[in-house]
C-alpha cells in the first residue's frame, strides 16, 4: 500500500471547521507547472485562494487534486482537469478573515500549518 | 456563535485517514469524573481506546462526545450517555501499531498532537 499523506484529510477537517465556525477557509497554494491558476494572482510564487461555499462552484477536496469554478476579479474560471492546485502544494489552510456580513461570526482569524 | 473547538474535526480527520492507509486508530483519553470506561483498563490516569471499525460497534465521533460499545479485557461495555470521553479528554489520535495481518500495511507508526 502506497503512503498516504494526511494533508488532504486535514484540508477538509478545516474547510468543515471553518464553514461550522463561521470563518472563510482560504488555502495559500505554492504555484508551480502543475498549478493551473489565474498567473495575474500568483504573489512571490503563492496564491491564496477562498475555497467558501459561498466563492466556489463545483468544489471537490480530494486525496490529490484540489478543483473549482470560481471568478477572479470578476471573470469566472471554469474547473476543469488542467487548472487545479495539487494537494502536495498546499502549504497551509488558513483564515484570513472572518466572513463579512454576519453578527455572530468570530473576529479573531485562525492559521494553521499543514 | 460560541467557539467551535478545532479537535473533533481533526480526529474524525485522522481517525479516515488511519482507515485508509490501513493504521490502527487509537485514543489516549485522560480519565476524570466525565469519561466512563472501564477503571481496569486505567494507568496513569489515561487510557487508550482502539477505535478502528474492526473493534467498536456504533461509533460516533461527535463535536462533544466520542462513543462507541467495545470489548474489554473480553467483557462487552455498551455504548450510552453515560460512558463516554469526552473530546476535550482526548490528549493525541495516535496510532501505537499497523493492522495485523496484513501484507501491505505500513510498517512505522504514526503519533499525532492535538
């Protein structure tokens, strides 16, 4: 049996935490050849992406890829196979911030290393 | 919104994982007036619950309390409110050794702080 990485299963335990606590899940992603995301975004060679409900269409948090529709600075980006982060170059899943909106959110941001 | 605590997602998220990459998931449970097993089986104030699929019977592993009905020392103890950790008992999901039996089980263990 290969071995399996925790990460993935440690990425969704926090995207579940974060929508029942009331906080934006945001991944800072490490952009390489295999990351297919906007480049107009990429910052220092990272891209912190919101995987909320609320952002993201079609998401799927699996063992190896990372996958969504979302829109990024107005312009949806449709998930398809070639525009995916791999779970491998997801260097944390932190908050940034709270979600807007809300009365009852939390209003300190939490970070997490993976 | 009161504060959700992260530990209950990160052992639903190991105890997965252990299923998956074919460990053994384990408790170490600090005992007090809530926890309810058996003294017995007690050192040091903790204990160590084997919750894998194979030895526990109507597992929850909730965001307040984990329960489960298992087999002590060969004596059936069964699963109610009354007999239960609680998660914020729970010092590490660790694993102590792979599944036996196996002939593609991963040889090292795995220990985990939460």
């Amino acid at each position: 049996m290969a071995e399996i990485s925790t990460k993935p299963y440690l990425i969704r335990a926090l995207y579940e935490w974060c929508a029942d606590a009331g906080f934006t899940p945001q991944l800072l992603v490490a952009v390489d050849g295999r990351t297919r995301v906007p480049p107009g975004f990429v910052k220092d060679g990272q891209i912190v992406l919101n995987i909320s409900a609320g952002a993201t269409r079609n998401l799927t948090l699996d063992n190896d890829w990372i996958q969504f529709s979302s829109r990024f600075g107005g312009i949806l980006v449709v998930k398809n196979s070639n525009r995916s982060p791999t779970v491998q170059r997801v260097h944390s899943d932190r908050n940034l911030s709270p979600i807007t909106g809300g009365t009852s959110s939390p209003t300190s941001p939490a970070r997490f290393s993976l």
